[in-house]
C-alpha cells in the first residue's frame, strides 16, 4: 500500500482548486526517489524540522535580548506561531497545510543573532542588500547538512523567498513579481504578520514596557482589547475576505488598524530606551566579533566547510554566514573566550 498516493489522492478531493497539490510540485533542484508514506511537502517539513538551523532558532532573538523569562518569545516561539496560525487560515481555504507548515517553519532560520541588529551588521560591514528571506534559503540549500543541503522542493523555498518584504508589500504585494507562487507562501506572508504584531504586543505588556491600555484606542475597538481578541479578528479578516479571491488579503479598515499598531510598537516597544541600550551592546559585540574573525578565519573554517565553496563565494561569504548562523548565547560566549581576560592562577 503506497500511503503517499493515498494521500495525494485525499488531496484531490479535499483542496480547493487553488492549493498547491503536492503530486504536482515543480520538484527539487536534484531528483530524488519518493517517498511511499509522505508527500514531497510532508518530506521538506520533516526535514526543516529536524535540521541544525531550526533547532538554532530557541536561541535567537526576537525582540528581548536573551531573557530570562522563558514567558517571552524566542525566533523559535515565534516561528510556531506563525506556523499554527499559517495552518488555521490554509485548512478554512482548503489549501494545502503541508506546504504551509513546511513554509513557515523554514522561513525565519536566516535570522541573525540579536534579531536585526545582526543584519545591519551585516549590510554594513559586508553585503548591504542582506536580508534575512534569502539568507534563510541560503541556509536550506547550501548550507546544512555540511554544505549538501535540504533539497527542498521549489515551491516551499519560493515561499520562504518571499515571507519578508517591505511593511506596504507585506500585506499586500504591489508587485506581482512579489506574490508567492502559491497561495500557501502568502499565507505565511500574512501570518508571519499577523504574529509578530501581536505576541510583541504580548511580551511588551509581560515586561512592562506598555499596558494594555496604552494600546491606541481605534485599534483596540477595531481589533480587540486582548491578545487573543487581535489574533481571532485578524484571521477572520484574511479567511472571509481571501475565501473567492486569487490573493490572500484582510479588509482594509483591519489592515489599517495593523498597521497603526506596528508604528505604536516601533515607538513605544522597539526604539524604547530599554530595548535599544541592549540591542546597541550587541551590536558591538558583533562588530567586534566580525573584525576578529576576518583576522583569524581558521575559527571560521572549523565550522564551516570552505572546500565546498565556490569562486564566487569567497571567505567573505564564509564570514558572513558564520556570523549569521550564530545564536545568541553562541556570540556572547565566542566574545567572552575571546575579548574577556581571565584570572592568572599559580598552579
């Protein structure tokens, strides 16, 4: 019995006509043999999930810096957010929630240390078009698995592309050269969204830096007073306003009301003093780190395979992605082995 046939079967029956089947994937960059119990989807979520990058994401920041509350959000707490929400909204439009999940889990694995202070790093010392969607490709394709890679199929590397773009195309893309292939990938696109506004929200109340009732008041009477109040309006708003159409979308007064409260966090929560005096000491600590390692890339070449590398990736490439795969606690201990002095004992 070929349960993968099965399965695709089911598929056939169940999906809306604009899911993305997964016996009808544009395949993956090498051939592979199938798989007689999943899908070629199921196969690329199994296979993000268990790699070295997704389990590097409980240690990367989202937005408070190493906390020692384990109440607030890590990359990892954020990206199965994402994904729970990303799949609540593909099942009511009947789309496929394998390549959904497989979308979301893999989206943020690109991410710095110490959130985006690692990507301004990054762009202003190396690469400046950096951004965190094609490094979290990069890190699929040629980075895991000493440098083989995943193998993913195109559909879920396209979506993982396309997750993250300005905040006017991030809802709603402009450009059609913006849109995912496949209306799972702007399902993640929306989701990621719509989770990050409000567990920011969420850990921001937790730490004390806002109350609730800081929040602007159009915003909480067109999405709600509490954090579960935001979530359940937002995701109604895609599923009832995307259910005819070829675009996944929200209303336009919901839209406005996310938009109003992602500038309220930029003012109040990201550039709050607190925050931002952390951010600016990690930021150091990369700098330093990245200067440190540009002179001593043997350190670099211990992680990474370097004879795999191509002409056009050069040790600066290297760098870039040692620097970008670090986790948090892995920076601050490389800083401390390498910049803190330690006390001299006679033996």
């Amino acid at each position: 019995m070929n349960i993968k046939k099965i399965i695709e079967s089911k598929e056939e029956f169940v999906l809306s006509e604009k899911a993305s089947f997964s016996s009808k994937t544009k395949g993956r960059s090498r051939k592979e043999e199938s798989d007689e119990t999943r899908t070629e989807y199921m196969r690329d979520r199994d296979r993000i999930v268990h790699s070295e990058a997704f389990r590097r994401l409980k240690h990367k920041t989202q937005v408070f810096l190493s906390p020692t509350n384990d109440l607030f959000r890590t990359r990892l707490t954020h990206t199965l957010e994402v994904s729970q929400i990303a799949r609540t909204i593909s099942r009511a439009l009947s789309l496929n929630e394998d390549l959904t999940e497989a979308i979301a889990l893999g989206h943020d694995v690109g991410h710095t240390p110490f959130g985006h202070t690692g990507e301004l790093v990054i762009r202003e010392e190396a690469y400046p078009d950096f951004k965190h969607s094609e490094q979290s490709v990069r890190v699929l394709e040629n980075l895991e698995k000493n440098r083989k890679g995943l193998n993913l199929t195109s559909e879920v590397l396209d979506g993982i592309r396309k997750h993250s773009k300005t905040w006017k195309d991030h809802i709603m893309p402009e450009s059609s050269d913006d849109f995912s292939l496949t209306l799972e990938g702007e399902v993640v696109r929306i989701s990621d969204t719509i989770a990050y506004v409000n567990h920011d929200v969420d850990d921001a109340v937790k730490s004390e830096i806002l109350h609730e009732e800081d929040l602007p008041m159009d915003c909480q009477k067109i999405l709600g007073k509490k954090h579960s109040e935001r979530i359940d309006t937002l995701v109604k708003s895609v599923i009832h306003n995307s259910l005819d159409l070829d675009h996944v979308v929200m209303d336009k007064e919901v839209l406005n009301a996310v938009e109003k409260l992602r500038d309220f966090l930029h003012a109040h929560v990201y550039k709050h003093p607190v925050i931002q005096n952390e951010m600016e000491k990690a930021k150091n600590i990369l700098y330093e780190l990245y200067y440190f390692l540009k002179k001593n890339m043997d350190i670099v070449h211990q992680m990474l395979n370097l004879v795999n590398y191509t002409s056009d990736e050069d040790e600066k490439r290297a760098l870039v992605d040692f620097v970008a795969l670090m986790t948090d606690t892995e920076a601050i201990k490389l800083y401390y082995k390498h910049f803190i002095p330690k006390s001299f004992y006679l033996l």
